[in-house]
C-alpha cells in the first residue's frame, strides 16, 4: 500500500516539477531520441522523485546496510 502511494504521488511530484524548470528556462522539447514524447527526460521524470523515496522506504523497512 505505501509503495502504490510513493509511486502514484512521486511520479506526479516528478513529472509536474520537471514541467515547470522546462517552462522556466522556456523548452518545450529536450531532445529527439524519442519523436513526439518530449525527449527521455520526459519518460523518466517521474522516476526523479519516485526512486529515492522508494528507496528510502526500503531502507527503512528492511535495511540496506
């Protein structure tokens, strides 16, 4: 249950902050690899929140060390 609620509120967390630095600096596009999608930036967005805070609650529940 917390992992569907750290990737569902990570991921949009992600994708929205990454949303407004792109309109910030003013590109709409970061890159061609993938015509259409807004470039890998876009595919991966959400990832740079959702990874960390998974990993973090991995750590906690089962420890990493």
């Amino acid at each position: 249950m917390l992992t569907g609620l750290i990737v569902g509120v990570g991921g949009q967390l992600g994708d929205l902050s990454i949303s407004v630095i792109k309109r910030d600096i003013g590109i709409k596009d970061m890159g061609v690899t993938i015509p259409g999608h807004g470039g890998i930036l876009d595919r991966i967005d959400s990832l740079i929140y959702t990874a960390p805070l998974f990993m973090h609650m991995v750590d906690f529940y089962y420890g990493l060390n």
